[in-house]
C-alpha cells in the first residue's frame, strides 16, 4: 500500500482495434439518426435501438459525449458554413 491508500491503476489506453470499433459503432449509430432526421443522440426514441447499443457498448463514456457534442455544433455550424462559401464565391465573381 501507498502512501495515499489504494490507488487503482489508471484504465489501459484504447487499442487501435478498440477504436476502430468505437467509430465504426459511432458511424452506424449517426447514419441511422442521420436516415431518422435526428440531431441529437438520445433523443430518437426506440429507433436506431440496436445501433445505440453498439454504440455504448463500444466506445468510453467520455468519448460518447464528445462525439454527440460535436454532432450537435456541426449541425448548428452548417449554415455558416454555407453562408461564408456563398460570400467567398460571391467576394470571387466580384474580382474577376
């Protein structure tokens, strides 16, 4: 024993093959919301069930978070996005 008491040991970094399902699991999931018309993960009801299963079981909890947060902001960015290329194009044809 330490000074500090028990201490557990820090959880073992994610293998490659862990990842790869992750994403995989991830990427199954998003396309069935993305077929659904949902935006936010968890808010589909019981569709995309078995997907979302994958999903949990696959990848860290930390990991499920972010990969739904960034979900969320790319779907609020798109009309920027597409705003600022139709100023970019409209900013080219100007100078031509």
């Amino acid at each position: 024993m330490g000074w500090f008491g028990n201490r557990k040991e820090p959880p073992a970094a994610a293998s490659r093959q862990d990842r790869t399902r992750c994403w995989e699991a991830r990427d199954a999931y998003f396309a069935c919301l993305d077929a659904s018309g949902v935006v936010v993960a968890g808010s589909e009801g019981s569709r995309c069930a078995g997907q979302n299963k994958a999903y949990q079981e696959n990848c860290a909890r930390s990991w499920i978070d972010y990969f739904n947060k960034r979900r969320v902001l790319a779907e609020q960015q798109k009309p920027i996005l597409a705003q600022a290329a139709m100023q970019a194009e409209e900013a080219k044809r100007r100078s031509s």
